[in-house]
C-alpha cells in the first residue's frame, strides 16, 4: 500500500534515510562505548623517580614537542646559517640535510616575511599530501596539493627560540612521517605504531590503552604525562 500511496521511488529514499541513520546511531554508540572502556582500562602506574630508574643511556627524560602544518624545512630550511649569517659559534653547527645542502634554494620558495610570525594554514588531506609527494617527485604543491602556503621557509627572525632548542640537543633531518595524512593516524603512530584511519575523519579512531607507549612506560615504572593546548 505504501508503494501503491507514495511510489517506489519514496519508498526507497525512506528505506535509505533509515539505513544511514541506523549506521550513524551504530557509529555513536560504538564511539561512546570505546570512550567509557577507554577510561576503565587506564593502567594504573607505579612509577619511580628518574633518579632510581636503570637506563642504558644517561637519558632521563624525553620530551616531544608537536608542532602542526609545518614540515622541517618549513622551520629548519635555511638552519643554522640563515642563508648568510656567519660566526664561530655557527661554523662549529652542522648543517643538518635541508635547503641550504641544495646548493642553491629553488625561487618558487620564499622567506616568510620579517614581521611576520604566522602563514595561512595549506590545503589539509590525505589527498593533498598526497599530491605534494606525486610518486616521490615532490613537485604537487601547486597542482592539487597543500597550496603557496606550504612554499614559504621561517627564519631565525620568527624561530630563533627552536633554533636555540636544535643548538643545544639535536635535529632528526631524515625523520619521515609514519603516514603520509592528517594529524590523527600520525598521534596514534606516535602511541602505538599503528592507525586505524587514515585521516582526521570516520568513526572515533581506537587503540587499547595496553597496546600503547604508555601502557608500556607503566610496565617499567616509567612516569609521563600529556599535555595539549591550542
């Protein structure tokens, strides 16, 4: 009758509007159970002062520091020279692999400029990041990638604070991203050397808190702490 009243067609997009709701009621109660067994499964940590754990280094403390939508060279490109700076101090830095071991810096790169401390944020997604890499040749930024914001470098105008941190301990310039996307597959990497999105969209991403670092730093008595801020 229902067919007969309003016709197939609206049968059918009655039957789908249904379906999809059913799907994203599905996705919530998933995501707030995952949440609330989040919570309960917390291991509880018996941890120790630094200064009774036993370590193979003299390393005590390790501290990360994210920094989004910005790539080494971004912060690091013209380091430790700015392009023309020179000193003892600075002939004794090594350069690490940046732009300046280019030889000469490409023209479409620019300096951001002197009184200016922050770009516009690129083109996000996996898409774009993927363009940017074009099969390893490097040269989509422009053509369907992360846009003319990801063409600009920092100097030690606006980063010198990073560039005093790089002077005192290190620089990982042939550090590469666990996965070539969004910030959310690359935290949960960071935790636990896994992902299950591939992007910063989709159900609430879900990793055991036992299968993590963290879970890990507690077998060993190894205190650590998260903090974000905007």
């Amino acid at each position: 009758m229902l067919i007969n009243k309003y016709g197939l067609q609206f049968t059918i997009i009655i039957i789908v509007a249904i379906t999809l709701s059913l799907i994203l009621l599905g996705l919530f109660i998933y995501g707030a159970y995952q949440g609330s067994a989040l919570v309960f499964t917390i291991p509880q940590c018996q941890t120790l002062p630094a200064s009774q754990l036993s370590t193979k280094t003299p390393i005590k403390h390790v501290i990360i520091i994210l920094l989004e939508n910005h790539s080494f060279d971004n912060f690091f490109g013209v380091y430790p020279t700015n392009g023309t700076l020179n000193s003892p101090l600075i002939d004794q830095l090594t350069t690490p692999n940046n732009l300046l071991t280019l030889g000469e810096i490409p023209s479409y790169l620019r300096p951001v400029p002197i009184g200016t401390y922050y770009t516009k944020d690129p083109n996000e997604g996996y898409i774009p990041y993927h363009a940017d890499w074009n099969y390893g040749k490097m040269n989509g930024w422009l053509w369907g990638g992360s846009g003319p914001p990801s063409l600009y470098y920092y100097t030690v105008d606006q980063v010198a604070p990073l560039w005093d941190l790089a002077e005192e301990y290190g620089l990982a310039d042939n550090y590469f991203t666990p996965y070539l996307s969004e910030s959310a597959p690359n935290h949960l990497f960071l935790y636990a050397a896994y992902a299950p999105v591939i992007d910063d969209y989709g159900p609430p991403p879900y990793i055991p808190v036992q299968e993590s670092i963290f879970a890990e730093l507690c077998q060993y008595h190894v205190s650590w702490g998260l903090l974000r801020g905007s």
